[in-house]
C-alpha cells in the first residue's frame, strides 16, 4: 500500500495521528535532548527543521502516544511533562515596520496567558521574566525552540530595516544566557549562521551540531532511510513513467541526493522534493518551485561574482560555518542556504571543495539567474531549443545572432564590469542547455573566456569590450588557445566577439574554424 505523504506537514503529532509516513529520527531527537543544553543547526530551507522542532516539543511535553513504535518509545522512561517555549520567526512580512516586535509580543502574551505577566514592556525583559516564571510555577526546567531564528534579517538584505532586527533579536536573544539555571535545553535553528546578527557572542555557550558528525542525518532522508520503507512508492513511480524501479532509484538519487554536511558521511536526500516526487509520481523540480530568495542573485550581481566559480571552490570549516550579511563572498551564504554541498575533504588544508548536491539544484539555480541577467527568460527572445540545435549542428554564426538578440537587453548601468557579466550570462546559457562547460579556462598561455563542447564540436570564444571582435579572434590564435585540443578530431571554432553597450543590437563578432 502506497504512503501517506505528509506534504506540507510539519506538526510532529498531527503527522503521527493522522497517519502519514515519518522516518524514524527520534533515536537522534533523544540523543539530541540528552546532550548539551544549548545548541544550534543549520539546514537548507524545507529540510524538516521544523518537524524537528515540533517533534522535540511533543517529546519534552511528554507525550508518549506518539511516539509508539519510534526508537523513542524504546530509549524513554520517565516521560516528563516541561514547560516548553516554541518561537517561530516564519511568516512575516519584516519590511514592513514594527512587523517583528508585533510577532515577538505576540507569542510573548500568549504564553503570558498561561504564566502570568509583570508591568516590564521590553521584550527582551518581559522574556527573561517569563522563562524565571514558567520555571516557578511548574518546578520544572524550560525548554526553549526557535524555529528560523535569523529569518528577520535574511529576508531584509539590502533594506535600511535590517539593521533595526539586528538590534532587536540581539537584544531578545541576549536575554538567553542569564536564564541559564532556568533552562532543560535550548535549540535554535535556521539556514545561516550569520556573524553581524551576534547572537553567537551574547550565547556563547551554544553547541553547534551543524557540522557535527552525530547529527549530519538529524534533517533530511538517507540512502538506508529511503530502502526499503519507500520501495513500493519507487516502484509506482518507476510505473508511472514507464521505467524499471532501478531507474528510477537513480533518478530520485541524481535528482534530490548528495547533500554532505561533514565529510565521510552518508548523502542526504532533500526530503521536500522526494516526498513530492513520489507522492506525484513525477520527477520535478519540487524545492525550486518552493521560492528561492531573489537576494542570492541580487549579491552576485551586487559583488560581480563570476558565476563559473561557483563549483570547485574551497573553503575551510570555520569560513563556512558563519555568514557576514554584509560581506562580499557569496559562497558560503550559498552552501548554508542548500545551494552547495560538500563534495572533497581536502586533510592536507583542512578544506572541504564545494559543488552542486545534485541536478535539481544545479538546473534550478542557474536557470534562476538568467533573468538577473538578461532582464527576461530567454524563451521570450528566442526559441531554446533552436539555439541548441544551431550549437548541435555546427551553426555559429546563427546560434551567435540568437546569443546577441538576448545580449540586447544587458542593463546599461553594469558597465563596468560588462566582461563578467557577458561572461555569466553565456556560462548560464551554455549549461543549461546541457553542454561541458568551462569559464576561463587555463592553459600554459593564458585563460579562455568561455570554452564548451559537443560530440562533434568545441567552441572557444574570447569576449573584448570596446574592442573589436577581430583583436578578440586575433588573441585566440596569437595564443593558440586551441593547442591543447588539436589532437581531438572533434572540429573547433574559435570565436571573438565584441560587446559594447552603446551599439544598438551590441555584439559583433567573427569566426574561424581549424
């Protein structure tokens, strides 16, 4: 009998009355609570933080009912009922002022309802007070759960209003730490780990188990989770698309799997996109759809980040483990939010190599930017599936002028650095439509612009700004870009091109084929 899929779920007791399909964490959730008192983690968006967080509040109100037939029912004995504090900072709208002192005084008066109140109006204070309360009146320890901790800020990059949460969650979550005899155990989740936020100086005493490797499986679905407890779903989805069950288990694992949070671990499935593939029986690109925030692409554009450099890059545990806001390097905002993942341990530098977990994200992404951009999806200027054709079939001159008609639309206010963001706009184009792509890539003479190749073809081109494409076609051979290639019997066409933003329609180029 095919599952229950809990889609849209995240309430640990009504998923277990309601009978929809849950793979057993609570072996972890115990191990979790019985360890360190205050802790933090971090997990890309949709990865079951929040069913986390429900299933330690069901667990510390011991409600033992739900928990019958999970590893807990087996590891907890006394089943003791604490007083337990849920935070949830999701949504809301925080450009809007005063939107998050109307939330926090918002949960702060429900649970005054049930632990009495004093005259203190701060929040921070008024906080302190009723954890101090809650303890007195029940003689049990706290338990305190913040879900999306850091959501006020994340969602108000580049808006003056950031600042002011700053000020306000600092001063909220600086009131933690003095409660400390009042406290059974303290959990705040959210994507990031954000440095400017410091509420990692005013709690220093936080466990982070974000990368640690007791806990690299608490959110998400493993490869032994996933088998055999799905099988009869991969076997209906392998039937809904007419393909073998083995088939369709590589699918879902190129599609959803590869996320790594520590090195030498198991990969992870992203459970939002498997739980909806196999409840559709579809393969999609279920966690995309979901909302991707605007301001990952508002960075790169902001900061004139070569997009290329995105994968192979390298970043010690420390570096990615905390995220200024404010700061230039995107790459470490860009692992925290899910977009990369560990793929290489590299013990001589203690650094660990980044890259894409999987299809989804990698397909997702770039497609993402293309707008940023262009201004427009290229499907309004020119039809894909031509341009991939005149690519296949050896037609540069063709798949050229498509490339210059989208080129058209390039803002004129990114001048400056027109050369990277020609250059991202092609490495985007280029992958998406399927090809072997490489961005400056490195020969014992200098870098090609933008290198990609076919069965039957290898393009090189190299981008001149104000220049004519010629002085760019002339680079190429001056250097014998393609020297390295010669002995492929594949043919090569090396391409100059100029871009200048005053031309109207913009590009020229030129091409010579060996």
């Amino acid at each position: 009998m095919a599952h229950k899929f809990p889609i849209g779920i995240q309430t640990f007791e009504r998923l277990r009355n309601d009978g929809y399909v849950y793979v057993d964490k609570t072996a972890l959730v115990y191990q979790l609570a019985h360890g360190s008192t205050f802790n933090f983690l971090a997990r890309p968006r949709r990865f079951g933080k929040s069913l986390l967080i429900s299933t330690l509040q069901a667990y510390f109100e011991g409600k033992k009912a739900l928990f019958a037939g999970l590893a807990m029912e087996k590891l907890e004995t006394d089943w003791i009922h604490y007083p337990v504090l849920h935070l949830d900072l999701s949504g809301v709208n925080y450009h809007e002022e005063g939107a998050l002192e109307d939330l926090l005084n918002m949960h702060l008066r429900r649970w005054e309802t049930v632990y009495g109140k004093d005259g203190d109006t701060n929040p921070g204070t008024r906080f302190m007070s009723l954890i101090e309360r809650a303890y007195q009146q029940t003689r049990r320890q706290v338990v305190l759960l913040v879900d999306e901790y850091e959501k006020p800020v994340l969602d108000t990059i580049g808006d003056p209003i950031q600042q002011t949460h700053i000020d306000t969650l600092h001063g909220f979550y600086g009131c933690i730490k003095p409660c400390e005899k009042y406290l059974k155990f303290v959990l705040l989740t959210g994507v990031t780990k954000i440095g400017k936020l410091s509420v990692f100086s005013a709690l220093n005493n936080l466990n982070e188990i974000t990368f640690d490797h007791n806990f690299t499986s608490l959110c998400g679905i493993t490869e032994k989770e996933l088998h055999p407890l799905f099988d009869e779903d991969i076997h209906n989805l392998a039937d809904a698309n007419a393909t073998t069950f083995e088939e369709a288990t590589q699918l879902l694992k190129d599609r959803y799997d590869g996320y790594h949070f520590k090195e030498n671990t198991d990969g992870i499935y992203n459970p939002f996109s498997l739980m909806l593939a196999l409840h559709k029986r579809e393969i999609g690109d279920y966690w995309f759809a979901s909302g991707t925030p605007t301001y990952l692409a508002e960075l790169f554009k902001k900061n004139h980040y070569e997009i290329s450099a995105i994968e192979n890059t390298s970043y010690s545990e420390s570096e990615l483990n905390e995220v200024d806001s404010f700061n230039d390097d995107v790459i470490p905002l860009l692992y925290q939010c899910g977009y990369l993942t560990l793929k290489e341990y590299q013990k001589e530098f203690n650094n660990y190599k980044l890259g894409f977990p999987n299809k989804e994200v990698e397909k997702g992404l770039l497609n993402f930017f293309i707008p940023f951009y262009t201004g427009r999806q290229p499907r309004s200027a020119f039809d894909v599936r031509c341009f991939v054709e005149d690519i296949r079939s050896g037609n540069a001159e063709s798949f050229l002028t498509r490339l210059q008609s989208l080129m058209a639309d390039v803002p004129y206010d990114i001048e400056r650095d027109l050369e990277v963001h020609v250059q991202n706009f092609c490495f985007l184009l280029f992958k998406l439509v399927g090809y072997h792509v490489h961005a400056e890539y490195k020969t014992n003479v200098g870098r090609i612009d933008i290198k990609f190749e076919t069965d039957k073809y290898i393009y090189i081109i190299e981008f001149k700004k104000d220049r004519s494409a010629k002085a760019a076609l002339k680079q190429i051979k001056d250097k014998k870009y393609f020297w390295p290639f010669m002995s492929d019997p594949r043919k090569k066409f090396l391409i100059g091109m100029n871009y200048n933003l005053r031309l109207k329609g913009a590009g020229k180029f030129v091409i010579e084929t060996i």
